[in-house]
C-alpha cells in the first residue's frame, strides 16, 4: 500500500493463546486464528455430490438464467458459447464450471492495517458481522430503525473484537442518510473506523464505482489493479434471475479485480424446491452463472461462491433459521465449493428467527454455526449480532455471538500430544488421590489453557440472585457499552482522510437525495 501513515497492530505472541487473547484489552485487539486445524467434515459421497452436479448442469441446460437488463452480460455469455434467447441464457452441461475455472482457489483480501489481511480459501477461515438489518436493538432503547450512529457502532465493535476478521458490509441500514448516499458513508466508515477488510456498495453499479474509487484513495489505484481490497455481494435474484442492479455490480467489480462474491438466496419452498438436494444444486447452478460472468470480465478475478439459504414454516410461511434441513445444505455446500475449487462463503452463521437474544436465539444460532464451521466453509456472514431473521442487529445478541465465536475458532485449533500437552511431570510432583492445582504444569499453564469468555459469570446461584438475577443478554449489554467506550480509531494518514471526507462530500453534493 503507497503513502500510508498506518501502524501495524501488535500480533499476538501466538494466535492460538486462547484465554489470554480473550482477555485482552478492547484497546490493543490480539488477532484471532485465521484457520482450522482440523478436517472439514464430508457430509456426501462422491456419488451424492456427481448427482447434484448433473442437477444444476440440468437446470442451466433445460431451464436456464434469466439476466434482466444488462445486454453487456448476455454479449459475454453469448461469445463464450452459451445459448442467448432474449434475457434467457442457457449453458451446454459442464460449460459453466469450465467458466469459472480461472477463478483462483486461495487468495489475500488485504486490510488497510497489513496485519489485518486475510486469506479466503484453503483451510483459512475469516469471520464477520451479520448484513443488511434495517432495524437494530439493545436493553436500554429497545427496537428501532438504525441509523448511521448505529452502523459506526457496529463497525467500532467488530474492530474492536479479536474474534471477527472482517468489518462486513452493510452491517446495518443507516435509515436516517437518503438511499443514493448511505453506501458513502458506509464505506467511509469502514474506512476510517476500522483498519480490517471490509465490503463496498452493490445495489447499483455506480455505487459500487464510488466503492472502489474510495478504496483507491487509501491503497493507490496501482496496488489494487493486481490485489483485492474489498469485496461485493452478489445475490442472484433466485430463482433463475440476475437483475441489471446486481450483474453491473458484479460487472464493476470484477473489471476492478476486486472481489466478487456470489451468493443466490434460496428459501426452500418459496425461490427453490423444499428438498435439500433441490437447494443445492439451484444454488450451485446460479452461483456459478455468476462466478462464470465475473471470469468473462476479467479472468482471474478473485470470486467467492457462496449462498444463503433457509427453510420456512410451512404452515405460517415464516422463515426459520438454523433447521437441520438448511444445515444440511450448508454442509454439503461447502464440499460443492471444494469440487469448484473455490473459496466458499457458507449460508449459514449465527442467525436465527428469534425476535430477542434468548434461548431460542442461541439454539438457532449455535446449531447454525456448528454445521457452518464444521463443513470447511472459508468465510462465514452473519457471525454475530443477527436476530429476527436478518431485520435487526442486536448490540447484547452482537456481544454473545462474540463469546461463541471465540469458543468455536478455538475449536477448530484441535490439540496435539507431545511431552508438555500430556503432563507427565505433573503426575510425578503429585500422587494418587492428590490434585493438581499447584503442580508447575498448572502455574505454567492456568492462564491460557482455557478459553475464557468476554461475558462475565452469572456466579453461585445465591449471588447470582442477589444482583437480580441477570440473564445473558443483561450482561452482555454492559460489555458493549464498555467496549464502545474504550474504542480507539486506527491511525490514517490526515492528507487520506481529507480526500475521503471530499470525495463523499462531491458526490453528495452532485446528486438530489432518493429515499426509495
């Protein structure tokens, strides 16, 4: 990165010292682990994952994409040898996956602070914040339409946080900043608030050019020509359909060798048939076409294929989330992505229907994060704060998902058996029926063999009661007050911040504000 006064956080002596990085100060965040060092579980056999394969070959043959609006895309595709009737495309069996080939199997997405930069692939894993809640909510003010405050917040609290890796999108709607202009300060907010990777605007193509034109102020249109930076989501318009607002997005994107990730949107029963076999491989089938195209901009393009699926009540029609029918598809979803050979974003996280940080919020959620985290996913949306299926960001479910994010990257770190780890000299400085809290393994050990939680203990019951009885939720919330609080920006270089701060003034100020 060229003419950049940022300072390097400090790494952590080792990455893997769960307890003492869960304790650190919000002042000086510790990196988190950024990979597994465990296998990613294969829910199929080969034969199941061939039969899903030959389905979205069958759909893009028989059935086809609908692409709506955008006569450049259709150029493209028809040039590559698809069959182009109107908006319909139609690809022969294979002709899609030979698309997507150039596609890179691992890549760095690099943060303004080097030491925040990421790799998407191989057994590389890269948390972040939900996307995309108009609505946020906490003890104190209840459920509300968020706001820009509100979106800084959250982008303050996913920086300050060891355990997420990425700063995330649009984490929630700034309702108060007229539509055409929210995706400015967003992005300046990612920019300046935050030093880890982050995404840009997608709901128009100028949006997303405004995106990457602000991200060439801070990393130099010279670095970015050859690495990825940022990233945009692109949600197929399932089933079947990209409209003009999404494919020029995704056409911006790729031109800028930016990342592209593709993520169809399927609910079983509604966009998709009900069985989790169906779900895949629509899912597999239209998140290629969009792989495919961004290969068609530019070949080589970093891209991810990812997904958001979920089942519904098929009784009231209300979303669910955290089955173990969309679990499934989850699963099997990243082993799709392995056979592609590309980094996977999973469709699962920490989400849930539940309408408040409860029980029913965490069984959704961890049942939902499991199933993602196990599956070998590389990147994985919606780690924390999601409630009411995606319509509201929670500051209290933000900091309890925080918790079991750690919990679970530590997890993924296995253990090995060599003479420290088995303790043996433990056994012989005690005796049978003796215990071990005073042995020097344990004084070597006690402060980072566990992970320990950022969420106080509720303590001995009779405690406990006598301070009210505070549920979870009750003592969260005081943790992100604390960590708000505490927050400290990262350092810019004041001649970058200028120009960003002109930038978003400039293209206020050239266009009336749209509300809708």
């Amino acid at each position: 990165m060229e003419n950049l006064d940022i300072s390097v956080q400090p790494r952590s002596r080792c990455a893997s010292r769960r307890g003492r990085a869960a304790r650190q100060s919000v002042d000086t965040p510790v990196i988190a682990p950024r990979s597994r060092k465990i296998p990613a579980y294969a829910l199929l056999p080969d034969d199941v994952l061939a039969a899903i394969e030959d389905q979205a070959d069958w759909i893009l043959a028989t059935i086809g994409v609908e692409f709506r609006g955008d006569q450049t895309a259709l150029d493209l595709f028809a040039a590559a040898g698809a069959v182009v009737e109107g908006e319909r495309v139609r690809f022969a069996p294979g002709l899609a996956r030979r698309l997507c080939a150039t596609a890179p199997a691992e890549f760095k997405l690099h943060a303004r602070d080097p030491a925040n930069t990421v790799t998407l692939g191989g057994d590389n894993i890269v948390l972040m914040p939900g996307y995309g809640s108009p609505f946020v909510s906490d003890l104190e003010r209840g459920r509300r339409y968020s706001t820009l405050e509100d979106f800084q917040n959250f982008v303050k609290l996913a920086y300050s946080s060891p355990w997420l890796h990425h700063s995330g999108g649009t984490v929630c709607e700034p309702t108060d900043i007229p539509v055409n202009k929210r995706h400015l300060d967003m992005v300046l907010a990612h920019l300046t608030l935050s030093s880890k990777p982050f995404m840009g605007g997608v709901t128009s193509p100028s949006r997303a050019q405004d995106s990457i034109d602000m991200a060439r102020i801070v990393f130099g249109a010279a670095f970015m020509k050859n690495n990825a930076v940022m990233q945009g989501n692109i949600n197929a318009n399932s089933p079947l359909i990209y409209d003009e607002a999404m494919s020029g997005a995704l056409r911006v994107y790729a031109a800028a060798n930016q990342c592209v990730c593709v993520s169809p949107a399927i609910f079983a029963g509604a966009m998709g048939p009900l069985p989790p076999a169906a779900v895949a491989a629509q899912t597999l089938a239209e998140g290629m076409v969009g792989i495919a195209l961004a290969q068609l901009v530019r070949p080589g393009c970093p891209v991810v294929f990812g997904s958001f699926h979920s089942t519904m009540n098929l009784k009231s029609g209300a979303l669910t989330f955290g089955s173990p029918e969309a679990n499934l598809v989850t699963m099997a979803l990243s082993q799709l992505g392995r056979r592609l050979g590309l980094p996977v974003r999973s469709g699962g996280g920490q989400i849930t229907a539940s309408n408040a940080a409860d029980g029913q919020a965490m069984q959704d959620s961890t049942g939902a994060m499991w199933s993602t985290l196990l599956s070998g996913a590389h990147q994985v949306w919606h780690a924390a704060g999601w409630l009411e299926g995606g319509l509201v960001m929670s500051y209290e479910k933000f900091i309890m998902d925080l918790d079991h994010c750690g919990a679970m990257l530590t997890l993924l770190q296995g253990f090995g058996a060599d003479a420290e780890t088995l303790g043996r000299e433990a056994y012989l400085e005690t005796g049978p029926g003796q215990n071990f809290l005073s042995t020097q393994h344990t004084l070597r050990h006690y402060a980072t063999a566990n992970y320990q939680p950022e969420i106080r203990e509720a303590g001995p019951y009779e405690t406990w009661v006598e301070k009210g009885s505070p549920t979870l939720d009750q003592r969260a919330e005081p943790r992100w007050k604390q960590m708000l609080t505490a927050y400290r920006p990262p350092p810019i270089d004041p001649a970058i911040l200028a120009a960003l701060q002109d930038f978003v003034a400039a293209r206020k100020s050239s266009m009336p504000d749209e509300w809708y």
